[in-house]
C-alpha cells in the first residue's frame, strides 16, 4: 500500500471530521479521530481540543506521540481521555492507521444490549463476525485500561464499548470513516426494528457469505456473481466532492 503524505494525511483527517459533523455522529468538542503518520516514529494527528468538527482544518490538527504529548508547538491542547483509547490502538495495531470512536444515540444504544450488534439488515451484516466488545470501566483516563481494551479488540475493525460507544479502526481514513457510517446505520436500524417486534434474522450461513461479499470482494467468485472493487473508493471521492460544496475550508 502506498503511504500517503503528512498533508493528504491531514487533509482526509479534516475531511472526516467534518463528515462526522455533518452525519450528525459528533458530540460538541469530544470523542476523536486520529491517524498515524507513516514512520518510526509513530506520530499522529488527533483533534485540537475545544474545537467543533465543522472547525477543523488540516493545519489545525496536533501531531502527537504515543506518550500523549506535541511533538510540534500547537496552541491546542490534547483531550487525555482520547489519547488513552487512541494511542492504546495505534501502538498495538499496525494495520489500525486511522482509529474513529464515536458517542452516538444509536450506537450507545447497542452497545448497551446485551445481544449487541445483530444481522438484522444486509447493512449490518458487514460486521458479522468483525465486532469485539470491552466492558465499561469509567471515563476512559486509566493507563491500565489499555492492555484490556487492545487485548478485547484483537484482530477485529470494530469495537463496541459497552455503555459507552463505538469505534472503528481503518488502514486509512476513508476505510474507518466508512465503516463507522455503516455501522451507525445498522445500529439505528437495529434500535428500530428492536422496538417494532420479533426480528427475523438469516442464517449463520447467509450472514458469513454476505460478510465475504463486502469484505472480500476480489476473493474466487462463485459462477455468475459479480463484484464492486471500486465501491469504497467511489463512495470517498463522493463525499469529499460533497464536502467541497458545503464545508469548503477544510484542507486549509
């Protein structure tokens, strides 16, 4: 995979969060999105503390270190309940570039079941099988939560935090924003389904095929089925064309 610059990386950083501004997935100056910056190092960029979604910028954005600190002079500060769960991620997950957690209604909501996420739609079953669950252990500022929050999420690109809300984790900004739009959508259809009647769910073995179809769509397809390879690309390019429209700034 190519490593995209520190600028593209800044770029599709303020880009996601101004999509989560306007998917209404925010809460005011909290929870986060970070990205790793390719190197050594292990940099990366996360929110600049006190503003909204719809004010980042690309310039705006603090480059951090694993130990929570700028590495650069900024005049914002860092939420340290952030860099507790991102840093945790990012340390421990090579392949979790970008890590996105969120606070939303319908998100809470299931991650507060028992039963957690459900196949109760197609959109949902992109996550068959893919979601890790962590118990809540308070306002995410104890250190020694990370060992049992990145130990919860093992190999999985999601985690629901219980009573608390969801992350996703991409090997790029688009691929973490993507899922995490996906997975607020499965969750709100959950949440109404749940509250209409019995559900009606596929079997095991549909909902693990359909799982591949998304998953992996350039996997030995069966005689006569198709795929989309370019579908998450197109989906990006879309949104940021949006953007364009209505948050232009955000790349400045």
């Amino acid at each position: 995979m190519t490593h995209s610059t520190e600028q593209q990386l800044r770029e599709q950083l303020a880009a996601c969060y101004r999509l989560i501004a306007h998917y209404r997935m925010s809460d005011l100056i909290f929870t986060h999105i970070s990205v790793r910056i390719p190197g050594p190092e292990h940099h990366f960029l996360i929110n600049p503390y006190g503003l909204m979604f719809d004010e980042i910028t690309a310039s705006s954005l603090v480059k951090i270190g694993l130990d929570g600190h700028a590495v650069e002079p900024s005049p914002y500060a860092v939420n340290p309940a952030g860099f507790v769960i991102h840093s945790a991620i990012h340390g421990a997950r090579e392949d979790a570039q970008c890590v996105l957690h969120t606070h939303t209604r319908a998100g809470c909501a299931v991650a507060a079941l028992e039963c957690g996420l459900l196949p109760v739609n197609q959109i949902s079953m992109e996550f068959y099988g893919k979601v890790a669950y962590h118990d809540y252990e308070g306002v995410a500022l104890d250190m020694d939560e990370q060992r049992r929050l990145v130990a919860d999420l093992g190999d999985k690109p999601v985690l629901m935090l219980r009573n608390h809300g969801l992350l996703t984790v991409g090997e790029t900004v688009s691929q973490a924003f993507l899922r995490m739009y996906y997975l607020e959508k499965a969750c709100d259809i959950q949440i109404a389904a749940q509250a209409c009647g019995t559900l009606i769910l596929p079997s095991a073995e549909v909902c693990a095929y359909t799982e591949q179809q998304f998953n992996n769509p350039d996997r030995a397809l069966e005689e006569g089925e198709l795929a989309d390879l370019d579908a998450m690309h197109l989906a990006w390019s879309a949104l940021l064309r949006m953007l364009d429209r209505v948050s232009p700034g955000y790349r400045d």
